[in-house]
C-alpha cells in the first residue's frame, strides 16, 4: 500500500547535463526535428525564457497547460516549467513519456506544503472539503477534494454549496483574496509563493508616482497590501489579455517577469514595467523556472531524460481531483 502522505514521484536521469553542445547547433531547428520524429510536445509555462516559450508549442498557465496535458496525442510530453507541472501532466496521461529538462526545478509553494504535515491539519477539520491550488505535489493532491488554479479557482468555490466547509491550501494569500471574492471564511494552510512575497509596496508606490498613467496588474498570490495597490487583479493568463484588451499604454506588472515577454508580443506598442522587489536581487524572476534553459531542453528531448514516473495508486488518487477541476472548468467555459 503506497503511504500517499510521503510518496514522491520517482525519476530517472542519466546525468546527461555533463554532455557539452556544439555551439554551432541551431537548438530551435533540432528541437523542431526531434519533436516531428518522436512525435513530441513541448508545453511551457509563461515564466519560461523568452526562447523556450517561443519553440513551444502551447504556452499557457497552469490550467491552460493542464488542459493541453489531457488531450494531447504526443507520445512524449515535454514539460517546461516546474517539477509539479510534470507530475501533473505525467498524473493525466499515466502510459506516455513525460520529461522535464531540469530536475531541481521546484516550487517554493510546492514545498510548504509537505503531504505528511498538510494530512494531521486536514484531520482536524473532518466536516471540510479541501481545495488545493494546483502549485503543490501529486502527494498533496491525493489528500485533496478538488484541484483548482488562479484561473478557476473562484468558480469552482463558487460551485459549491454556500454551507459547505472548505480548507484552501497551499496558497494563504491566494486564499484569502478568494474568501474576500466569494464571502467565505475558508480555513487556509500557511503557504505562499517565494516570487510572489517579495514586492515592495513602497518601491511599486514609487513606479506609480512616475508612471501615472500606468495601470498595476497583479497575481493573487501576491501579498494583501500589494493587491490593494492593483487596478487588476488575476491569472496569468488573465493578467495577459487584460494586457491585450486595454486601452494604457504602459503597465506596471506585478507577477514573475517570465509573462512579459508574452505582453511585450502580443502589444508591442505598449510599455511593461517588471514591479520590483523589496531588496536588490532579482527574486522576481523564479529561480526555480529559470533552471530550465534551451539547451537543457534539447538534451532533455535527444535522451529522453530525465523522466517522470510515479506509482499508479498515487496517480489514480492524485487524478480525481484534477479531473473534478478539468470537468468544472468545462461546465464554466474555462
């Protein structure tokens, strides 16, 4: 019997990354071959590199890519983003390849919420429904009722009866700007994304006075005192098409800068302004995305590792809240 409370997924690596690349290569042309001759998908994150989302071939957020994960006809997923978006993909399509080009490409959010610990927290509140954002591991979605995502995550609390007890993790600032939406008082695990937690209040207040015209657009795992500061509040991909269908020139974007180069695509003539953080480092890019880099995903795809792979009673508990996300998103039109 699988303990779903500490089971990881397992993975195998051939310790590839030492192979050395001729610097003459055309990675976009190989790439592009590799994906017609192993009939192969590359799927990317927005928080991707510029270059890694412009070879992919779907480019989303995490309900997007799920979405594409479910359907896809590829024999071989790639996933390029983080390690608990290829479990998600590998959890969905259980008998196909699913690879990830670096394997300490992690989750900050992911990892404060360890199964084992989240499992006593859920045991105290046996009346409650859990609905767990889907930035966390395949072993906390077996501890789960529903999965959901920036994107969802509103109507699919909002699908539920108003009675109905519910605990959000692992989000805590997520959850909380979803009691204030929808009026609930769920019961909220103490977890939070590293990129999301370090922007300053004072230094985007700052870009404000500069840029007036501006509007600030920020993620819901941001902090509640930078999400008062936001004309706009939503998804990644909401954040993009609010990007899209405004009338401002300029925009002070307050999320993992990865989005900007989307932004920068799809409204060239408009200016976006990455909102900084509260030190001098650039923690608001994700290390964790940044890990992945194009050759990693050449080499990633020519071997075919590192690989995903996990036990089939975790998958099969781990699947039903997700397809109870994917069947209510349907339902919505999402």
């Amino acid at each position: 019997m699988t303990d779903i409370n500490t089971a990881k997924a397992n993975i195998k690596t051939t310790g590839f990354l030492d192979i050395a690349i001729n610097v003459n290569l055309d990675l976009f042309a190989e790439i592009e071959k590799i994906k017609n001759k192993k009939n192969a998908i590359v799927l990317a994150h927005y928080y991707q590199e510029p270059d890694i989302q412009d070879v992919a071939d779907f480019i989303g957020d995490s309900l997007g890519l799920a979405q594409q994960a479910e359907k896809t006809s590829a024999d071989i997923i790639v996933f390029a983003g983080v390690h608990f978006m290829a479990e998600t993909a590998k959890i969905l399509n259980p008998h196909k390849k699913v690879l990830l080009p670096d394997l300490k490409a992690g989750c900050s959010l992911s990892d404060s919420a360890p199964p084992a610990l989240f499992k006593l927290f859920r045991d105290k509140y046996p009346n409650h429904l859990v609905i767990s954002y889907v930035n966390c591991s395949a072993g906390m979605k077996a501890l789960s009722d529903i999965i959901c995502t920036s994107s969802n995550a509103e109507k699919i609390i909002d699908s539920l009866p108003k009675e109905q007890e519910i605990i959000f993790a692992p989000d805590k600032n997520l959850g909380a700007w979803l009691n204030k939406r929808t009026g609930r008082n769920m019961v909220l695990w103490n977890g939070a994304c590293m990129v999301h937690e370090i922007f300053s209040v004072e230094k985007i207040t700052k870009l404000k006075i500069r840029h007036p015209a501006a509007k600030v657009i920020a993620h819901p795992e941001c902090e509640e005192a930078v999400l008062r500061l936001a004309d706009y509040v939503g998804s990644t991909t909401g954040l993009l098409k609010y990007s899209v269908d405004s009338t401002a020139k300029e925009f002070i974007v307050v999320t993992e800068t990865g989005i900007l180069h989307q932004m920068q695509k799809s409204s060239p003539a408009k200016t976006f302004i990455p909102a900084p953080p509260n030190n001098s480092c650039a923690c608001n890019d994700c290390p964790h995305m940044k890990l992945n880099t194009l050759e990693k995903l050449y080499l990633c795809m020519e071997y075919e590792t590192p690989e995903i792979t996990m036990n089939e009673e975790l998958i099969i508990l781990a699947k039903k809240p997700i397809e109870r996300m994917l069947a209510i998103s349907k339902q919505y039109g999402l």
